[in-house]
C-alpha cells in the first residue's frame, strides 16, 4: 500500500468523510495536504491529511477508512505512511482529535492530552473550532529531534 497525494475535493474522500459523519466544509481553506492510501490493485483504501499550523507541528486530520477495508490493516498503514512521511519533514509534535478512535492512535504513541495545553496555532485550525469538534479528545506524538 502506499500513499498518493489527492486534491481535496476527491469524490471518494468526501463521500468516506461524510459517511461517518466528519466534517468537510474546511478542506479546501484549511491549506490541509491529503492522501489517499491505494490497495495493490491501485484502488483507495483509505484517505488521511494533515495541516502544518506551525513550525515543526503537524495536525493530523479527516483520517478514515471507508467500511469495506476496515480491520484489514489498512489504517494501521496509513498511519505508519504519514507517521513516516512526517517524521522525514523535520517535525516534532503531531497533533490529532478523535471522537472515539484514541485507543487506535495510542498504538501509534498518541497520548491524550487536555484541549487546553495545544498551542495557540493548533486551537485556531478550523477543525479545532467546529462545533462538531467540541467533544473530541486531542492527542499529541513527540518525535525525538535530538541529533
């Protein structure tokens, strides 16, 4: 599997956001870089972006498998891509919410931290400000930057 670049008005990436209910009216205002994770017959298997609010962090966004590949180790993928392609991007923090999926990112060294404790340029992406949004954990990954 691998991931490719898509432009963010993919008719399968919305229907996929839609589906299970997550928000797409910022995709295209939000500067947001999206994926989509192709199976082995070239076919999308799941989408993912994320947006860079500030120097060294990335927020992971709009990350979700439609129903038929789900459990077959396409998310894991995935992630473990654009944990990859981020962590070769100079990048320290990555930044995500989730509703209900933090058991799934912990296994990507995701911690849960308060709302409150995300810097001032995470809380002001459009994701972090929707409504839709309000009951969402943050979750917070450090890469090590030492040399």
């Amino acid at each position: 599997m691998q991931l490719t670049r898509i432009n963010p008005n993919d008719t399968g990436f919305i229907a996929a956001l839609e589906d299970v209910g997550m928000p797409v009216d910022d995709l295209n205002s939000s500067g947001g870089i999206y994926f989509a994770i192709l199976d082995d017959q070239g076919q999308a298997a799941g989408y993912c972006g994320y947006e860079m609010p500030g120097e060294g962090l990335a927020f992971i966004r709009s990350c979700v498998v439609p129903g038929g590949g789900r459990r077959k180790g396409v998310g894991r993928a995935m992630m473990s891509a654009l944990i990859e392609r981020l962590s070769s991007e100079k990048i320290s923090d990555l930044y995500l919410l989730t509703m209900d999926a933090d058991p799934f990112f912990e296994k990507f060294g995701f911690k849960i931290i308060s709302r409150d404790d995300a810097p001032e340029t995470v809380r002001g992406t459009a994701q972090f400000e929707m409504e839709i949004c309000n009951e969402a954990v943050l979750m917070r990954r450090w890469f090590d930057t030492t040399p």
